[in-house]
C-alpha cells in the first residue's frame, strides 16, 4: 500500500483535478491526501479575518465569490448533469455552514472550523469525479482519524488505530481519499496540522500504517541541487538520506514542509517527490540511506538575524552558554545556527519578534551585536567529518563572498555559511558552479 499525497496547484483546477484522477485511477487499496484547491485556504483565512475584524460584509462578499469559483470548477469538472448536480449539493452544504460560520463571534476555534472546509471540498469533488469515472473510491474523514494532543502534536495510537478501523469498514474501496491538514484536537474540536500540514498528514498516515511508500506529488520534478529560481540548470536529486532531506526543507527547499519527514524517518517509510506535470519523471527518493562522498544540494533560507555577545566574563568560566540560552527559551525564540570562541557567541534566529527584549536580557552578559537581513547557505551531503575535502570546497567556491559565520559539524550531512542577503544569488550560483 502507497500514500500519495497531492498539493494544492495538483488540484487547483477542473483539468488537474482530472489529471491527478487519472494518475491514481489504477491505484489499488492506496490511500490519497489531497489540500485544498490552490488560494482556497488563502480565501478562507481572508474570509475568518474580516469576521474577526467584525466586517461581515467583507466575508459575505468573499464567501460568494469563493463559491463562484466552485461552481465553475464543477461545471467544468463533471460529464453529466446528474455528477454535477451531486457535486453541487455538497459543495452548497459547504458554502451554507461557512456562512453560518461568519455569522458567529470570532474565535481561534472558529478559525480552524473556517480553513478547515478547503479540503473538505478538494476531497469530496475529487471522490465524485472518481466515481463518475466508475471507480470505487471511499472518503476517510480525517477529522475522525487523525488527532492532535494536548502539546499540538500527533496521537499515534489512536491515528493507527482509527485509519485501521476506516480502512476496515470499506473492504470493498479501490482507493481511499483523505483531506490532508486537517485533524481534531484532545478537545475534540477541528484543528489543522499548520500551514501546508498535508505532507505531515501523507508522512503521519504512511508511517503509522507502514505503507511501502510515501508519495509526495508536487508540480516540480523533485528536490532540486539549488534553488531553481535563482540559479540557472540545476538539476533534480535522485536520492536523499532522510537527514539531507530534513536540512533541505529546514533550510529553505520550499517542496518539502520540514516536519513531513519525521514520521516516516522513524518509521523507516521510504519518502519519493513526484511532479504532477511529468508523472515519469524519476523525482527524488528520500530514504534512510546515504551516497558516499557526495555533495548533494544547496538552499538558502531568507530573513535571518545574527546576533554575537561578546563577554570577557566567559573566558575560562561555565555556565555561560545556559545563561544566554535561557534568554531565548524565556522568548521562544529558535536559534539556528551557533558558533562559539573563548570571548563571544554568535547565533541567528528567524523570528524577530522578541528580538527587543532578547536584546536587553542579553546586554546584562556582554555587548551585544546584531546584523540584520542575512542569509543562511546550507550545504547538505555526505559531510561526516573524516571526509577529506568537501568543506574545503564549499568554502573555495565563496572565496569572495564575505562570511558571518560558518556552522560545520553539528550534524554529519551540511555546512551552513550565514552571508549578507545582497551576496545571496552570487553565493548560491558560486556553490553551483564549484560544486555540481
Ligand atoms: N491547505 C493547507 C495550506 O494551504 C495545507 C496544505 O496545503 O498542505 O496550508
Ligand atoms: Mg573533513
């Protein structure tokens, strides 16, 4: 059994919805993730803030307008007045308990109920566009098999359990279709996965029921060695150790949502990225083994702020490091890299919005500097320390690109180069041109 899961652009019109129809028609017993049609979460965040905002003018407006764009796809999407007509039953359901919705007060429960009917729709069209192509396919309600606990984080028992007993109940389904994002929380209340949760949902229902293989089905042709959009001829990766895969998504491969690998890394469920646009194409193989001696990519990850504290008081003593650590645990604020001498620090955060307060604390241990707008160059391959030579490549390809700081064995699989945001394109096609 594969779980194959599709995003938003896959199914953001009637033609792709027929696309991916066609893609999964002959898949046996496996189960899709499907997101919302691309800009429909967008529109229904939109559409949740004008409630909260108290302009329910606004949201009625928004709400129609939405519809319209349903009602089309479904003219477009169906063959037969009868599939249509079925089709815009459920999806003017939908319509009507949303605007239900926007007539209530607003809260953060609200809001998840709100954003939580795109993939409802995407689902429920998709598995009546199957239908009318005479397949059985099933709907899984993901509000009744996947769940959140108390800390935000997946129940696995009862998501292994629930997706069984589903499964179980329909014996007899081609394949099954889920909605990928959304799940319900310890309260049992609609609650969502984060934004582009549906690659978790794909990873947390391939782990837990240990399919052969997680598909992630995007519009591109798998992870590419750089980022495309600023470097001419990259090219697809074909094979990623789970940990390259992990600091690629971390550190600014879009494809890719950063948790998504988690679940199915520790459950050992091979991970493949597939383009909807080029179904043969061989994609990117994310699994749990490492090509020697390779570098295999580069990504850049935007908005990063450095800060050093310099202190004549750490030299020779401990306890230090706790003490600005404690600072930014005290903020929730996530540090990034870190690099350290016998008089100062230097770490980077990608989250500025304590940053004032940080400051302050920090200036109690030392003198504190912060450069802004800076860019953080991960290069991911088979780095483990014994190797002779690729960090020696990595840094003769910047030569000429001034560096903050340099972040090399904190894991096996990258070295990171924090540079200035201007010196970004240059660094990215340098590493490109030395490296590949
Ligand atoms: N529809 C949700 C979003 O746009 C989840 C997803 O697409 O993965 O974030
Ligand atoms: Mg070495």
């Amino acid at each position: 059994m594969k779980v194959k899961k599709f995003g938003g652009t896959s199914v953001g019109s009637a033609e792709r919805i027929r696309n991916v129809g066609k893609l999964i028609s002959d898949c046996k017993k496996d189960i899709v993730v499907l997101s919302a049609m691309s800009g429909t979460t967008n529109s229904l965040l939109e559409i949740s803030d004008s409630v909260e905002k108290g302009d329910r003018e606004n949201a009625s407006q928004l709400i129609e307008a939405l519809h319209g764009k349903y009602r089309a796809t479904i003219e477009e999407l169906y063959a037969s007045d009868d599939y249509k007509a079925q089709a815009n039953e459920i999806i003017n359901g939908i319509f009507a308990e949303l605007k239900a919705l926007a007539e209530k007060d607003f809260s953060v429960g609200l809001e998840k109920e709100i954003v939580s009917k795109g993939e409802l729709m995407s689902t429920n069209m998709m598995n009546l566009h199957l239908h009318e192509l005479g397949i059985n396919s099933v709907l899984l309600p993901a509000l009744d098999i996947i769940k959140i606990d108390m800390h935000g984080e997946p129940d696995e028992a009862f998501i292994r359990t629930a997706t069984r007993k589903a499964l179980d109940a329909a014996p007899d389904a081609d394949l099954y279709i889920t909605q990928g994002f959304i799940c319900r929380n310890e309260k049992g209340e609609t609650d969502n996965l984060q934004r582009g949760g549906s690659d978790y949902t794909a990873s947390l229902i391939g782990a837990l029921l240990g399919a052969d293989e997680i598909e992630i089905w995007t519009d591109i042709d798998g992870m590419h060695n750089n980022d495309p959009r600023f470097v001419e001829g990259t090219t697809p990766v074909h094979n990623l150790h789970f940990e390259e895969a992990a600091e690629l998504a971390y550190f600014g491969a879009k494809i890719l949502h950063p948790t998504c690998i988690l679940p199915a890394r520790q459950h050992n469920v091979p991970v493949r990225l597939l383009n909807t646009m080029d179904p043969s194409a061989e994609g990117t193989l994310i699994e749990n083994k490492l090509d020697r001696n390779s570098i295999k990519a580069v990504a850049a990850k935007d908005n990063i702020t450095a800060i050093k504290i310099k202190s004549g008081r750490m030299l020779l003593a401990y306890g230090f490091l706790k003490k600005v650590f404690e600072i930014f645990e005290k903020y929730e604020t996530s540090i990034d890299m870190i690099t350290t001498s016998e008089v100062g620090v230097s770490l980077t955060i990608d989250n500025e919005k304590n940053l004032a307060r940080i400051e302050a604390e920090l200036s109690q241990l030392g003198t504190v500097t912060i450069d802004r707008d800076m860019v953080i160059i991960c290069v991911v391959g088979d780095l483990e320390w014994t190797n002779k030579g690729f960090e020696a490549a990595a840094l003769e390809a910047l030569r000429n690109v001034p560096v903050r700081m340099i972040s090399y064995g904190g894991s096996n699989y990258n070295i990171s180069f924090l540079i200035r945001k201007e010196d970004k394109t240059k660094a990215l096609r340098l590493l490109s041109y030395h490296l590949f």
